[in-house]
C-alpha cells in the first residue's frame, strides 16, 4: 500500500508536467489545427532559460518561472508569425512540414549554441522531504504540483470568462465566422500561442528542478506524449487535457514501477491506439460527426 | 499495353542508360566511395519515399510509421543472413521481411484506417514505435546494441535495380483500375464510397504496399551499411521520408525522386558543417514548404508520353489538377 501511494505520487509529480504540456498542445492543436512539433522544443527552450537565469542572473524560482514564462510566450508568438501564420490556408501537411522545420531549427540551434551536453539543473529550492506516514514527498514535487494546478485553474479563467478567451473559443470553432463577427483573427491566433508556450515554459523550468538534467533534446518524447495526453483526455477539453496529462504520468510510472521501464513509451502508445479506436473524442471530448 | 510500348522503351532505355552511366563513371574513377554511399542512401531513400507517398500521396491517408516497416526488413534480412550468408539467403530474407512487414501492416492498418488526418498519423507514428520498442527488448535482435557484421550483398547495383522494381511496381498501380479506386479515396471518401469503390480495402492494400516497399529498402539498408541499431528506426526516420514527399509534393512520384536526390546531395555537400548542417537543414525546409506550400513539384508527373506525343488534351489535364 505504502509503494502505491508512493508512486502515485511520483506519477502524479511527472503526470503534472504532461499536463502543463498537454494544456498548451491543446489550446494551440484547437485554434490552428496544427500538430505543433515545436511544442515540445518551446519547454526546452523554458528549461535552458531556467538553467541560464538561475545560474548566472541569481534568479530565484518564482522569478525563473514566471521570466520563462514571458520568453518562452514570446518565442511561441514569434514561431507562429514566422513559420505558421504564411500557411495558414496552405495544405495541412506544409504546415506541418514546418512545424518539423521549426523543431530541427530549436534542437539543432540549441545544440550548437549550448552543445549537446546533458546539463545539471541549478538546485534552487533545497530538497525537503516529508514523511506521511511511510510515502515521502518532497517539497519539489508540491511545489510542481500547486503550480500546475494554479496554471490550469488561470487558463481555465482565461478562456471561460474572459472576453480574449471567448475569441480563441470561437476562432477555435470556426474561423470565418469568428472573423465576420469583428474578431481579429491573427491577434487571437497569437495570443493562443503565447498562452500555449508560457505553459511549456513554465513545464520545461519545473522539470528541470524535478529531474535535475536538461539537455537540447528533451523536449522531443514529453511533445509527443503531451498530444497522446490531450487526445486522450479529448481535445477541446481543458479538464480533459490535464487530467489526461496526469493518466500518462500514473500510467509510465506504474509500468515502471512493475519492471517494464523498457516498455514505458510503449504502454503510453498502445493506451493512445486502443482510445483512439474505442473513443476517438477522448475521455471528456464532445462526440462530433466527422465532416468531410 | 501495347500501345504504350514505345513509352516504356524509353523508360527502359533510361533505366539501362542509368545503370551504365553510372557503372562507367565508376570505373572512370569519378564516382569513389563516399560518392558511391551518397547514391545508394539516396536510392534506398527513393524507396521509401516512394512508397510513402503512395500512402499520403495517392490514398491521402496521412502514415507517420514509416520507418516501423523498414525496421522490420532490416531485421529480417540482419538475423537471417547471419546464419545464412549468401546471396540466396539474403533475397530470402527481402521476401521474409516483405512478408513480416504486411502482415503487422494489415495488423496495424485494418483498425487504425478507421481513423483520419492526425489521428491516423499519430496512431501510426504510435504503432512504429512500439515496433522499434519491441525490437530494442528482444534477445535475438541483440537489443539496442543492434546487429553488425551483416555481410554486404546489397552493393550500389542492387539497390539501383530494386529502385527500378519497386518504382515500376508502384507506378504500375497508381496507374491501374484500382490505383484510381485509390485516388479517388484521395479526392472525396464519401464521394468514392458511393460510387462503389471498396474504401478500406483500397485504402489498405496501398498501405500495405507502402510498408512492403519500405521493408526492402530497410532490407538493403540492412545488408549495404552492415551495422542497425533500433535508434536508427526512431521517429525521426519516419519524419525525414516524410520530408522528401512532402518536399518533392504529394501525388508526384517525379517530385520524389528529385526531392530525394536534391537532399541527399545536399545533406552529402554540408557534411563538414557538423550540427550547424542540421540547422541550415531546416532553415531551408521552412522556406521552401512557405513559399512553395505544394512541394516542389506540386502533382505534375514527368511523362515520356507527352512529351513524344505533344498533345494538347494531356497538357490540359495537369494544367486543371495544378490549378487545384
């Protein structure tokens, strides 16, 4: 019982970062249609700024977070403008040509700047660890998990009950209409990927203080699953997309956790094939008719 | 057939006229190895992405697992050439990785079909990787150390040939009755549906075309570098054939094989540059898909038939599907 918990927690710990990432994947796959590859490369980019800023400016945590939060939101509009806005009425598959492009751009940029070496994370909050009878937790893995929580429950307001995030609902739903209606659609557009990217930003400085070693090609796997989390959790869906990042969290740590680690990437596929064929709409998805 | 003789003399003629420029230029000594392994890289390149875009191309249905079906040839051919090392056993093994690769493409393909757009990509993008997982797990692929010292009997001759074969194979279908069923599929399912046109199944059997070509090239890839690694069978494999179709343009196998070739060099000519070659690589690729969103060559398709006969009405054709 006691290793349950334990690693309940741990799953709940790495299923918080999915899910940051999984939130922004969403927003983003649900206002342009567009399978963000960079996506993944954006949280390392948030880690690596982490890195930089903790080390040579004496950032503290909060400070840390919310500066890669900025830059990396800055860096999401700035991807959008330059690789993604001149396609938008292109093919799909250009557009994700690109998207590809944009990630070899971010790995190999980086690489070449930072060269390639895995990195030590600066250890900016001291580890403590609590004792709840027998199931440790360290004060990192809280500190993950309330700012995944504070960041969703944002989001959540930001585009319930705010007047931008009633644009990006209905820009999501329908671009011409959205754009007869007065709404601007490149503004909105980039405000998504603004607001997408500071969450992998965000993600990519907590998994740094998490797992303690970053390195430019991080960001390429946790990309992938992060789209795997939000299907599975339904896109469109905010509640949906976290709690769909946390089932891929629990889901890698308990087949790691039974001595399959080998197979750990390889469970999270087989869970997206079986959802995809039994729920295509995802665990909280609306059902909607395929139009053609 | 038979009034088409004249056209496929003159595609025979190239491939033969291919086969000796090559041949003699090696000899000439023009050609040394490094050349030699740029050209038959990009010829097992052609291959694959060839048969991907039979996939994305043709039936329009949007495969991201590529690489899974090639890993399963190279594996044939890498276990069993090494207990059988000649050339019988090496052609053996082609078949037996053929006939792997379609049976885990039916597998794979009959429920995932239902899907569409980045669903289907992503479930196949899934299905390739557990492949690759699987592979890197098992005792007798000697997990992710891989295999080496498989013994060499695809040398640049044969792969050229089976670009040929494969090539020939594929075009072939796109160009019969039931490459059109496929196309249609393509244009309007629902459309195609109505008309008649059994959509899972065709939609199927160039799936499962695509990944028997790909377990060849994985086959020759296999036996010409004589060392794989299940690292090598990754996403980014699936990515980078991905890249050549969608560069040369969905629907021309033509646009394929310049944009194979185009790459190869390119990629062979920045060798020196080390990772700063990956970044002009894909500094290129996003202006390139900006500003000719469609490939390079769009769906135009290089045809010795128009080209000999001059006639308007064909002209006229493609100059509809361009406008498209």
């Amino acid at each position: 019982m006691q290793t349950f918990f334990q690693q309940l927690i741990n799953g709940l710990s790495l299923g918080s970062i999915y899910a940051l990432l999984a939130l922004g994947y969403m927003i983003v796959y649900g206002i342009s249609k567009l399978l963000n590859f960079a996506h993944g490369d954006v949280y390392m980019l948030g880690a690596y700024w982490g890195y930089y800023t903790i080390n040579y400016l004496h950032f503290g945590f909060i400070t840390a977070l919310i500066t890669a939060m900025i830059v990396c939101g800055l860096a999401g509009v700035i991807i959008e403008a330059v690789a993604y806005r001149p396609l938008r009425n292109a093919p799909r598959v250009a557009a994700l040509i690109t998207a590809i492009g944009v990630s070899f751009f971010l790995e190999n940029g980086m690489s070449y700047l930072v060269t390639s070496d895995t990195r030590n994370f600066p250890q900016v909050i001291k580890q403590k660890t609590f004792d709840l009878g027998g199931v440790m937790i360290s004060n990192i893995q809280l500190i993950i998990l309330v700012t995944t929580l504070i960041l969703t429950l944002g989001l959540m307001y930001i585009i319930n009950y705010t007047k931008t995030g009633r644009a990006m609902r209905s820009v999501s739903t329908d671009y011409d209409a959205a754009s007869l209606m007065g709404i601007n659609i490149n503004h909105t557009v980039s405000i998504t990927f603004a607001l997408g990217s500071a969450l992998a930003g965000a993600a990519g400085v907590l998994i740094g203080l998490y797992y303690n070693s970053i390195d430019p090609l991080m960001g390429m796997t946790p990309g992938i699953k992060a789209f795997v989390a939000a299907v599975l959790g339904g896109i469109g869906s905010i509640p949906g997309a976290a709690v769909g990042g946390f089932l891929i969290g629990l889901l890698e740590t308990a087949v790691q956790a039974m001595g399959f680690s080998a197979f750990r990437d390889a469970a999270v596929y087989i869970v997206l094939i079986v959802i995809l064929l039994v729920l295509p709409g995802g665990l909280f998805g609306k059902k909607q008719v395929e139009k053609v | 057939m038979k009034k088409n003789w004249k056209y496929n003399l003159c595609w025979l003629i190239l491939m033969v006229a291919g086969f000796y420029l090559i041949n003699t230029l090696m000899l000439a000594g023009v050609i040394n190895t490094f050349i030699e392994n740029m050209l038959v890289t990009i010829g097992i390149n052609i291959i694959l992405a060839v048969g991907l875009n039979l996939v994305i191309g043709f039936s329009g249905q949007f495969s991201l697992g590529h690489a899974g079906f090639m890993a399963l040839g190279a594996y044939a051919t890498g276990i069993m050439t090494q207990t059988m090392n000649t050339a019988g056993g090496f052609y053996l093994s082609i078949l037996v990785g053929v006939v792997i690769s379609i049976v885990v493409a039916l597998l794979v393909g009959i429920p995932t079909l239902r899907l569409h757009g980045d669903y289907f990509a992503i479930a196949t993008m899934g299905a390739a990787e557990i492949i690759r997982i699987v592979i890197n797990n098992m005792k007798i692929t000697n997990g992710a150390a891989g295999l080496f010292n498989i013994p060499q009997f695809a040398t640049w001759d044969v792969v050229y040939i089976f670009v040929c074969l494969t090539t020939i194979v594929t075009v072939n279908f796109i160009h019969s009755r039931d490459g059109r069923a496929v196309i249609s599929i393509r244009e309007n399912e629902i459309a195609a549906e109505a008309m008649g046109v059994n959509t899972t199944k065709w939609k199927l059997s160039a799936f499962v075309l695509g990944a028997a070509t790909a377990a060849i090239a994985g086959s020759l890839y296999a036996s010409y570098l004589q060392t794989i690694v299940p690292s090598t069978f990754g996403i980014m494999e699936s990515i980078n054939i991905l890249i050549f179709v969608v560069l040369g343009g969905l629907g021309s196998i033509t646009g394929t094989f310049v944009a194979t070739t185009l790459l190869g060099v390119l990629d062979a000519a920045l060798q020196s540059l080390g990772v700063l070659r990956m970044v002009f690589y894909a500094v290129a690729l996003i202006i390139i898909m900006i500003f000719k969103p469609g490939g390079l060559f769009g769906k135009w398709e290089f045809s010795f038939k128009r080209l000999l006969t001059k006639k308007q009405d064909g002209d006229m054709k493609e100059a509809g599907k361009e406008s498209k």
